[in-house]
C-alpha cells in the first residue's frame, strides 16, 4: 500500500477519519431524504416558509462567499508545508 513514509497508526487514524467521514455523508443523505418525504404543511404554512427559506439561503450563500477565500489559503498553505515537510524528512 502507498503510505507515504507513515507509521501503521498514522494509516489507520486517516483510514478511520476517512471512514467516518463516509458514514456522516451517507447519514446526511439519509436524514435529507427523510425530510423530504414528510407533509409540506398547509398552504399558509407554505406562505410563511418561502419568505423564511429565501433568507436562509441568502444568508448560507453569504457564510458560503466569506468562507470560501479562507479555505483556499489554508489549503495552498497546507499542501506546501506538506511539500516542504516532506523535502525536509
């Protein structure tokens, strides 16, 4: 296996975050599509949702935009200390 000079623990701590990675994914599924399967509500239950749903959403598409600058720094800054940690092993 590939393991890019890593001890066995190191292998199976990525391997296990990987993992549990996969079953939360696959418990989000799960739980959305529960959600949609349920009653809608009334119609004036509707009513008040579309004005409550459009601020959520433009409220996440905010969070989105401000977070997305700093996920791309810490990336490139990972992915070069990883270069340079490795060079340096």
């Amino acid at each position: 296996m590939f393991e890019m000079g890593l001890t066995s623990l190191e292998t199976t701590a990525i391997w296990a975050v990987f993992g549990i990675a996969i079953v939360g994914l696959l418990y989000a599924v799960f739980l959305r599509s529960q959600i949609l399967q349920e009653d809608k509500g009334t119609e004036k239950m509707q009513e008040v949702w579309n004005p409550i749903k459009a601020g959520a959403n433009a409220y996440l598409q905010k969070q989105l935009r401000s977070i997305l600058p700093l996920i791309a720094v810490l990336t490139v800054v990972l992915f070069f200390l990883s270069l340079y940690w490795s060079a340096n092993s």
